[in-house]
C-alpha cells in the first residue's frame, strides 16, 4: 500500500518538474529573457491554452476508446514520458530569430508541450479509480499526490533561478536551457517508476465508448459540473497570482531576492492536504473546499493591504495564507472528480472515466491557466510595462491589480458553485453501495452463475 501511494506520489512530482517552471516562470521568461512583448505573450499563454483545453476531451475520449494489457491509464506515463519531456526543454530554448517567427517558435513549442502535458497529466487523475473504490483511501492517495506536487513545487522554486544565474553564468537563455534538460531527465525516470509501481486494482469492462454516451455521462452529473465551474475560477486565480508575483516583487517591492522565497511558500499547502484524510471525518469535503477558497480571497485581502502599507512581513503572511488555503482548494477536487465518475455511472450507467476527468481537470486546469497567464500580460500591456527599467506609477498599478485583485475576485467566484454540492455527498455511500452491488451481479452474470 506504501509503494502505491509513493508512486502516486512521484507521478505528479514526474510532472511538476516541467510544468512547474511552466506555471511560475514563463510568462516572464517569454518578456524578460526572450524578449516577447507583454501583449504577444499574453496571447501566446490564451491561444495556447484555449487549443489545449480543446484537446482535453479528445484525451478523455482515447483514454476511453484504447485499452492495452498494461492497463487503462498506467501505460499512458511510458508512451508520453519521453515526448514531454522533449518538449519540456524545447519551450525554454531561446533559438535567434526574427520578431514574427519568435512567437510563432514560441507559442509552438509551448503548445505541443501543453497538450502532452494533458496528456500524461489526465491519467494520473484517472487512474485513482482504477487504484480503490474505497473514497477514503482516495482522499489518502490525493494526499499522497498532493505532497509529491507540493514537494515538486518547493524543490523547483528554490532550485531553478539560483541554478540558472549559475551554469548560465550570467546569460539566463543558456541556464534555462541547461536547467530544463536536467530536470526533464528526473521527469522521465518519475513516470517510469510510477509505470512500474502502480496496478490498476478496480476492474472495468473493456468496452468502447462513443462520444454520445460520454457527453450523457456529463448531462445531469451535478457533483462534475459544480467541479467543473468551481476549478475553472480557480485556476484563474491561482496562476494570475503566480504568474504576477515575480513582477511585483521585484518592481513594486524592489525584492527581486524574494521571489524564489515567496515562491516557495507554495509547500505550506501541505499544512491543509496532510490533514486532509482527518479532516474529512470531521466534516464535510464541501465545508473544506469552501474553508480553502475563502482562506484563498482571505489571503489577497491580505496582501493588499500589504502593499498599501509596504510592509514585507504582512505581504509575506499573505501570500503564505493563500498558499495554505490553496492546499483543500486544490486537493478536494480530485477526489471528488473521482466520485463524480461513480455518480455518473450510477446515474446513467456510463463510467466515462476519461472523458469526465480530462474535462473536469485538465480542460480546467489548461483554460484556466491560459486566461490566468494571458490576463496579467493584457493588464501589464495596457498598462504600458516595459522590463528592465523603473517602472511608472500607472504600470506599477497595473502590476497590482494583476497579482492581488484578479486572483481576488476569481477565488470569490470559485467559490459560489462549491455551496451547492452537499446534497450531493450525502448520496456517496449509498452510490457506492449500489455500484458495488451491480458490479457483483454483473460478474456473476458473466461467469454463468
């Protein structure tokens, strides 16, 4: 059971090691190190993003369609490794061409890169329900994976600028690049050990499912519809947020050495996820998400007034605040993406497992970071940012509705739909009780009994 959980675990640290650099750092890499305009890479993160939230169902519908003898979602880490973490590398190389043809490099790269990151990222999410049906034992693997993600997180924002200032020596394109390839080999060795560790226990039948059936699996899945509108906002929030922070730091707060600090604060989520499987007993799983979301606008409202009186500690304890509401914010959703399968099979008979969590998480996950990414670069441009040089009072401003009052406002919105999911868990013992009926009655059919 260890072995499960820590390889679980390590598929999302396998991820993070790429994507993490991704979420923090590319939108100032894009203007500061490669030089693309504000405006440009804005609609490089939204286009990219939108095209890659568009590939999400198409994901879920071959995860649905295609299974091999390794598993449904388990062969996905060794076929999809190698690729993203090629592709990994080749977002953060800085090739000298022209204006138009850099951001086409650009927003290519970054693409190919996005969407093989749904790729491999959607069955890591999907195979939770294939690994227990027991919901409780779900809420320790997310746990499990939310401490490898939060580790991940922690390891790259304490290791990935001070590694590039030192084997670039100075030039930042080559440290990227040096960087990136390191940590793609560490992706790729992560998702071939959870490829090796992890079984799929929970046993489904081995039928093709057309894209009818799994669009009836989303019509009246209540639990997968107030996850979906809920992930969306928070997705918004949260990488606006981190997507804005390195400009604040160093042009508001002229701290461009806290960056990787603040940054790294990022790992006291785990305060929230470790408690998680107990919390759980205590209460309610809406009663936690909605606690995370509201301690999430708790902590911009916070660092508002930080920056209103330019006091380091009170942005800092913000920031943290957000960190560590952000933990039930982003763990609850997990599993209750995974019940939202149950609830659809139950409902109507269809586990489109796929097809479900490549919506529900990654399309989420991609189009909500494209507008949390593309968002903050429109506000800089408009508000005239231009890097490298003292900034003016208009795009300071501009800097301060980016990083505390869009992700502010976002997090309120999130959290709207969450309120409404109660009726719904009250029904997951008695859905889990008839699942596991049919599913018996289903095998006994089979074998002639």
């Amino acid at each position: 059971m260890l072995k499960t959980r820590l390889s679980y675990a390590a598929s999302e640290v396998a991820g993070q090691l790429i994507f993490c650099v991704v979420s923090f750092y590319l939108l100032k890499f894009y203007t500061d190190v490669y030089g693309i305009s504000a405006a440009a890479a804005g609609t490089i993160l939204l286009a990219t993003r939108c095209l890659d939230a568009v590939d999400a169902p198409l994901w879920g519908i071959l995860f649905d369609r295609i299974h091999s003898r390794l598993g449904k979602s388990r062969p996905w880490f060794l076929w999809l490794c190698s690729p993203f973490a090629i592709f990994g590398v080749l977002t953060f190389l800085t090739p000298h061409l022209s204006g138009t043809a850099k951001v086409l490099y650009a927003g290519v790269t970054y693409a190919i890169c996005s969407i093989l990151y749904t790729g491999i990222n959607t069955p890591v999410t999907s195979i939770l329900c294939g690994l227990t049906s027991d919901s409780r034992e779900r809420v320790t693997l997310t746990t499990f994976r939310m401490f490898g993600s939060k580790l991940a997180v922690l390891f790259v924002n304490l290791t990935v600028l001070r590694l590039v200032d030192r084997v670039g020596g100075g030039n930042d394109r080559k440290g990227f690049l040096i960087v990136m390839s390191l940590y793609a080999v560490g992706s790729v060795l992560l998702y071939l050990t959870a490829f090796r560790n992890l079984r799929e226990a929970v046993v489904e039948e081995h039928k093709k499912i057309a894209l009818r059936e799994s669009l009836r699996a989303i019509r009246g899945n209540h639990p997968w519809l107030i996850t979906f509108a809920s992930g969306l906002f928070f997705w918004i929030a949260f990488i606006a947020r981190i997507s804005a922070a390195p400009y604040f730091f160093e042009y508001t707060l002229h701290r461009r050495d806290l960056i990787s600090v603040a940054n790294s604060l990022d790992f006291v989520s785990l305060g929230t996820v470790f408690l998680l499987p107990w919390l759980c007993r205590k209460t309610s799983k809406r009663n936690l998400w909605t606690a995370g979301l509201l301690g999430c606008v708790a902590g911009q409202l916070l660092l508002a007034a930080g920056a209103r009186l330019y006091s380091v500690p009170l942005i800092l304890t913000g920031w943290g605040l957000g960190f560590f509401a952000s933990g039930a914010a982003m763990a609850i959703p997990f599993t209750i993406l995974s019940d939202s399968v149950d609830y659809g099979e139950w409902k109507c008979g269809i586990r489109a497992t796929g097809f479900l969590t490549a919506i529900g998480f990654s399309f989420c996950l991609k189009a909500g970071s494209g507008l949390g990414g593309a968002i903050p670069a429109w506000i800089l441009d408009r508000y005239h940012y231009i890097p490298h040089v003292q900034q003016t009072a208009q795009s300071l401003h501009g800097i301060n509705l980016s990083f505390i009052w869009l992700p502010a406002v976002a997090y309120a919105m999130a959290t709207i739909p969450v309120l409404f999911y109660q009726r719904y868990e009250r029904l997951e013992p008695q859905i889990r009780k008839d699942l596991e009926l049919r599913r018996a009655a289903a095998v006994a059919m089979s074998a002639g009994i």
